[in-house]
C-alpha cells in the first residue's frame, strides 16, 4: 500500500526471496502489515485534527524508531549503520517524506476513502518514470493500464471539479514512485535493513524542524496511547511487509494489498460516518486492477 509510503516502500525483498512454501504464512503477514498501514493512516488522521502534520508525522518517524533499529541491526549487524549509495538515500528520504506529509496534511481536507484510492496511482507514476528514471521500457500492456489506472483517478478526481488536495495526493503519489525506484537502487546497493533505518532516521531529521516551525506542542496524556499505537503500527508494519515478501512473490501478495482500497472504506464508515460515492468505489476498482495489471506485465517482461 502507498499510504504512507514509509510502510511499503521501505524494506523491499531481494527478488530471488520468493519461496512457494510459505505462501500461506506470506498472505497472514501481508495481511497484517496491510491492517497495521491502515490503522496507522487513520490513527494520523485522528491526531491531525488536533496536532499539526509535520509533528505527527515526526512523532510516527521517532516513535517507529524503537522498533525498526533493532530489527535491522538484528537482520543485517553493522551492515545496517553504513550505506554506499548516499545520494540515493538523499533522494529516496526527499521524497518518501514529502509524500508522507502531503497525505498527513490531505487527511483534513478529503474522505480517507478518497485519500487512499488516490495513493494507489503510486505504480502509475512509477510505469511512467521507469523509462527516464532506470531505463525500463513499458509495453503495450503497461501503456493500458496507465491508462485504465488514469480513468479511475478521473472518476475520483474529474478533471472538472478538481479540488487542491485532490492535485496534492496526485502529487503525493508521484512523489512516492519517485521514492519507489529509488528504493530499488538503494536496496540493491544497501541491502532493506540499511534502507529501512536510514529512512527512518531521515525522516525524523527531516520533520523536527517542519514540526518546530508549525508550533510543535507535548501531545495531551489523552493523546499518548494514540501516537505510541501509531509509531508502533508504522514500524512493524515495515517489518511485516518486508518478512512477507521474503517468504512469497509479488505476483501473489500484490491482490492482498490492494484490498485496502475496499477496507479504506470500510474504515472510514465505521470511523468518521463517511459514505463513498459510487465513483470512488469504481475508481478504486479500476485504479487497482491498474495496479495488478501493471504487476502482470512486468513479470512476463522478458529480463534484461
């Protein structure tokens, strides 16, 4: 999911780590992680009526903190502290941080129904950038579901009444395909622990002077339990997700993840009283069988 990008893009699996094993064990911990992003982005939701984004997204980055730095050390030793590609991470925490605070923003401003489908045009963006930015050329079918993915946006967004935080999460969404392909170099270099810690510490670096310049306070005592569940959920999402693709192929948990869409929904009746129009509802089925698509084609794209 793409909502905040910190929980999906993060800790990407080495592309030989898919295992026909664990499928099912790979399905209950992209489940989860999928539950926990959710719960994260309502949680943020929450509080952003109440703090400002740049201190909630901080406090999420530094609270998660407790929880991704011993993973990583655990997973990868001293390797964890050292990165070889700085200027990827540079650009990676740019963006990836950018994304998570226009959405954190936006969370005032449209339904969370809304919010999500939108952050699911991410792949979009990424099919887009992938020949200027890595040199990989889409085909024929990727081209189609851009352009099924675009027609969901429309339906959510129409080109006539776009409203600015509708073009925010647009933005929102290029910026975290930028952060996408740069997780594939810095991962590649850096291995996911390293990527994961520097991107979290990046992002803590990032936001405390976003979060002083926008009025920082102590959150309430009533408020506490919130932000500690919402660094907890953020950061042990990262390491549920990263786990289920270490144990099971895109291809089978991408269909899993795209559920948030529908579970957005859901969430935000249940939550907020809020109702999806029925363009939303089919703009998020449209936008997620771009995704899929997209995911179809790129695995039978021949390598190399």
């Amino acid at each position: 999911m793409s909502v905040p990008p910190a929980e999906r893009t993060v800790l990407p699996a080495p592309e030989n780590a898919a295992r026909r094993s664990g499928i099912a064990g790979a399905a209950l911990l992209m489940a989860a992680s999928l539950a926990l992003v959710l719960t994260a982005g309502a949680l943020a939701r929450d509080l952003g009526a109440r703090y400002g984004a740049a201190e909630v997204l901080f406090l999420r980055f530094l609270l998660s903190l407790p929880v991704v730095a011993p993973a990583a050390v655990a997973m990868a030793g001293r390797r964890a502290l050292s990165v070889t590609r700085p200027g990827g991470h540079a650009v990676r925490a740019l963006s990836g941080v950018g994304a998570a605070l226009i959405f954190y923003a936006a969370t005032q401003h449209l339904p969370f129904a809304d919010l999500v489908a939108l952050s699911y045009a991410a792949p979009l963006f990424v099919v887009l950038l992938s020949g200027p930015a890595i040199g990989e050329r889409a085909g024929a079918a990727s081209a189609v579901c851009v352009a099924l993915g675009l027609a969901g946006v429309f339906l959510i967004a129409p080109p006539t009444r776009l409203e600015p935080w509708s073009l925010a999460m647009l933005a929102m969404a290029f910026l975290n395909a930028v952060c996408i392909l740069a997780t594939r170099r810095t991962a590649q270099a850096d291995g996911p622990a390293a990527t994961g810690l520097v991107f979290v510490v990046a992002g803590c670096l990032l936001t405390a002077p976003a979060a002083l310049m926008t009025g920082f306070r102590m959150p309430d005592a009533a408020d506490l339990p919130a932000f500690l569940l919402l660094g907890l959920a953020a950061g042990a999402a990262i390491l549920l997700n990263a786990a289920a693709f270490r144990r099971a192929p895109a291809a089978v948990l991408a269909p899993i993840d795209y559920l948030g869409i529908a579970a957005s929904a859901a969430i935000g009746f249940l939550w907020w009283g809020e109702r999806p129009a029925p363009a939303v509802l089919l703009g998020g089925v449209l936008i997620a069988a771009a995704g899929l698509g997209t995911l179809w084609a790129g695995a039978r794209r021949p390598a190399g």
